[in-house]
C-alpha cells in the first residue's frame, strides 16, 4: 500500500507512504491518490482534507525509474499523482516536511493552504531532468507569486528554503520540524466546523473570480452566494449564535 487516507471529525488525511524514495510517485501511488480524493469528494462527513507524505518529506515528484520503466504517472482527468487536476471539492491542506520538489511542488500548488516545517524545502527541478513543470507549475506558479520570482523558480530549477516561499505567500504557516501534519490538521478542523455549504461557495467564488471581467464581479458573485442566505444553514448559523451553542449543519 502506498497511500493511506484517515478520516476523523471531518478531516481526511491522504499520506503517501513511500519513505525509502522521498514519496516520489509511481503509476501505484497516483492511482491510490487518485482513489483517496474521489472518496474525500464523496464522502459528506468529510469538510476539510490533508495531503502530505511520510517519513520527512513531502513528495520529491515522479519516480524516475518508474518513468524509465513506462509507468503512466499523469491520469487521465485527474493529471499527476491523481491529484494536480482533480476536482478538488472540498478543501485541500498541505503538510510539507522535508522536500516538496517537481511534481511534489506541484502537489502542493493544486491545494488552497500550505503548512510547512521551517526545514522544508522546495523546488520544480524539472528543467534539470530535461523535463518541464507541466503538471502546475508553469500555469499556476505565476497566478500564486510574482512573475519574476516564478521565473527564477522555473528556469534554474533551484531548491529554496522554506522562507523563499513563505515572503512569496505561498505557505500560510510555518512550525517547527515535525509539527507540520498536526498544525495542518489544526487548521483543518478549524475550516470543518464551519457551515459546510458556506465553506464550499466561498472557497468557489475565491476561485472563479480571478478570472472574471472586473465590471462583473459583484453581480457573478450574487448568482453563486445568494442561496447562502436563503439557506437552512444560514438560519441555523444565526439562532445558535443568539442561543449561545453550536451550530448542527444540514449543509442546505
């Protein structure tokens, strides 16, 4: 088994269990990947999920040998690792130790949030493979950091620190090295308390809306949001504030 998903109040974690090759990913693993984030999209009970990898280190990309050998890493539909192309229907977390390189990196750019260990390290290193960031780093990269800084990560394929990222905004905490899953989970479990359909429609219009036309945003964004306040969950959300309890979700 090279992938193990956990499922506990709400919070889904997908592990890519490959330590002896820093997590790099075979036509196995991106399957089991790939399998994962179909259960975590339909499963209701699931709010929030956490992708990351075991024994140090994050994903180091595609399993070179395996690519040798002519194993199919990208999927159709779901492109590399079952995962930079899904549709991610809930909230996707990164918990990044050790090294999130190539595809890895690329992992970690499809996810809305990234926890990194101040020991993390990152890189698309495809271009000194021969290779080239297709599976999101040459689309996304530059929609998430400055183009020039994107630039730099592309064409040298560099490894930079944790803090290289962290000043760009791309990794929204930074822990201690080994508290990067937990912290994640933290988080996680902050997002799945919330009213799920609220959650879901707004993480939609943060998508969506970096690329509409200006002159269109508020009315756009009305269509998508306005079921919210008509929602049971919008009524439910305000009687327990003023009953001082918590909110039980229909997510309707």
């Amino acid at each position: 088994m090279s992938v193990e998903l956990t499922i506990e109040d709400g919070v889904a974690v997908i592990t890519i269990l490959r330590p002896e090759v820093r997590n790099a990913v075979d036509r196995e693993t991106a399957l089991g990947v790939e399998a994962a984030v179909k259960q975590v999209n339909a499963d209701s009970a699931v709010r929030c999920a956490v992708i990351t990898g075991a024994g140090g280190n994050f994903c180091a990309g595609m399993d070179l040998k395996a690519f040798l050998r002519g194993e199919v890493v990208r999927l159709p539909g779901t492109g590399f690792a079952g995962v930079t192309q899904a549709d991610l229907q809930k909230p996707f977390i990164a918990a990044v130790e050790g090294y999130a390189l190539a595809g890895g990196f690329e992992i970690m750019l499809a996810c809305d949030m990234v926890v990194a260990s101040s020991a993390a390290k990152f890189g698309l290193t495809e271009v000194k493979r021969g290779l080239v960031a297709n599976a999101g780093g040459l689309v996304r990269l530059p929609r998430q950091m400055p183009v020039k800084l994107a630039s730099e990560f592309v064409l040298t394929g560099e490894i930079f620190p944790v803090e290289r990222l962290a000043a760009a905004g791309l990794v929204n905490r930074v822990v201690p090295e080994g508290e990067a899953l937990a912290e994640a989970v933290k988080l996680a479990r902050t997002i799945a308390v919330n009213g799920p359909m609220a959650v879901a429609v707004s993480r939609r219009v943060l998508n969506e809306s970096l690329e509409w036309p200006e002159a269109e945003l508020f009315e756009r964004q009305y269509v998508i949001t306005a079921p919210v306040f008509a929602s049971e969950d919008a009524r439910e959300g305000a009687a327990a504030f003023a009953e001082k309890r918590t909110p039980v979700w229909k997510g309707c």
